[in-house]
C-alpha cells in the first residue's frame, strides 16, 4: 500500500487512513486503486467486522487530485476511480465514515454509501462538480434529490453550496456532529469496534436488506453519471475550468 493511504488493523476493525497531509489528502488514481483493493480484502475476510475510512483530525480530503486527473482520467468504469466506487457500494462489512475539515467532491460524495457517518461540527463538505465543467458522480444526483428534496439538493450540486458538520447531521448525511476533529475520529473508532461483538452475519443480511430496494437503481445510476463525467473531461468547459484550478493553486 502507498503511504498516502494507511492500513491499520485493530482486532476486528480495518482502519483506510488517507494520509496525504501536503495536499489535504487529495485522492490519486493510486490513492483509489488502493483503497478499491482494500475493500475487496476486507469484504472477503472473516476477520474483519467492520472498516473505517478516515483522514486526519484536521481534513478529510480536497477531492481529487485535480493534476493527477488531468494527466490520468479515467478511462472507463475499470478505473481505480469507478473500481473505488463499485468496491464500497458493494461492500458487505459495515463502513464507517469519521470526517474533521474539508470533506471536497467524493469526499462528500462517498459518505452517502458508508453505513455510519461521523464529522466534526466544523467540517466543510461540498461538491462543485459543476463549478468544475463537471457532474454529479457516485449517485449523488439520485440519492440528495430523495434525502434533502430537489430544491435543497439543486443548491449543493448545481450551485456547489459548502455546508457544514452539523447541517450534515440534521440532513441524515452523517450520524452525529461533535466537538473536534479528535472526537469524531474517536467516536467513530467507537462505534466501528462495536460491531466485534455483534453477529456478523446478522450484520450483513440487515445491511443487505437496508440497501436492496434501490440497489439496482443505483448501480445504474453511477454508471450512468460514470460515463457523462468522464465525457464531461474532455470538454472545453472542463478543461478550462480544471486548469484555471490548477492555476490558483
């Protein structure tokens, strides 16, 4: 595993640290494909009850890594991106989500298909997809829409409003909002070590009931969103936008 994601393995919880501090743990298409692989073992190993996937106490991740996008898009629904995605969507185990700072695109994104969401008060969550040349990605258009209602979920995709921890919480988007970044990881921590002491297989055909009803929906969904924004990068809307990005920063 590369250093920009740390595997830490604590009896029967399996901890995905990004840990990529010079760059608030923005995500590299190696960043995904480790991620997307360390999914699939814990999703196949009876050892592990539950995965948290997690930053640092002061930032979860800016998003992609908008150069390393540029230089290596992904090419099809076989990328480490969509791989990431298909992975986590898919996962059998619990995963848990303990997010501090800045939580940028499919660092939003993702929490919507983690079973427990964790995040400090003052977190900032937002998705500016479309401020990028860009679309929803990893079923946020279906899901925001049903959980938020349309006119809520067209502020935070169409407009790229950022919002807070404890918006998150009062809008089902994440469990609990806490304190500091430090309570959040330790809270989330907390709870992933519960399910140790909880029939696993009992877990696993609740979880899959809880999922079953739009399941299908979803998959095609995100493949559907998959396909446009990867089209979507190769616009010129896209590319001026992502390079004036790079610019700026």
């Amino acid at each position: 595993m590369t250093d920009a994601i740390q595997v830490e393995r604590e009896r029967g919880l399996l901890t995905l640290r990004l840990n990529r501090p010079d760059k608030k743990n923005a995500l590299t298409r190696a960043m995904y494909s480790h991620l997307a692989e360390a999914l699939q073992q814990a999703d196949s190993d009876p050892g592990i009850n539950a995965v948290l996937i997690t930053g640092s106490a002061e930032c979860f991740t800016a998003g992609n890594d908008i150069a390393d996008f540029i230089q290596q898009p992904p090419n099809g629904l076989d990328s480490p991106v969509f791989r990431f995605m298909h992975n986590l969507l898919e996962c059998r185990k619990p995963v848990i989500a303990a997010v501090a700072g800045a939580a940028v695109g499919i660092g939003t994104t993702m929490l919507l298909h983690c079973d427990l969401v964790y995040v400090s008060r003052d977190a900032r969550l937002r998705m500016p997809f479309v401020n990028l040349g860009l679309c929803p990605e990893f079923g946020s258009s279906l899901i925001l829409p049903r959980l938020l209602g349309q006119a809520k979920a067209a502020e935070l995709l169409l407009l790229g409003e950022s919002f807070s921890g404890e918006q998150a919480a009062a809008w089902g988007i994440a469990c609990e909002a806490l304190g500091s970044g430090e309570e959040t990881l330790a809270k989330a921590r907390e709870m992933a070590l519960r399910f140790e002491s909880l029939p696993p297989e009992a877990v696993r055909i609740s979880k899959q009931l809880m999922k079953a009803p739009d399941r299908e929906l979803l998959r095609k969904v995100i493949e559907e969103e998959g396909a446009l924004f990867t089209q979507r990068l190769r616009s010129p809307e896209a590319l001026a936008a992502l390079t004036g990005f790079i610019k700026r920063h």
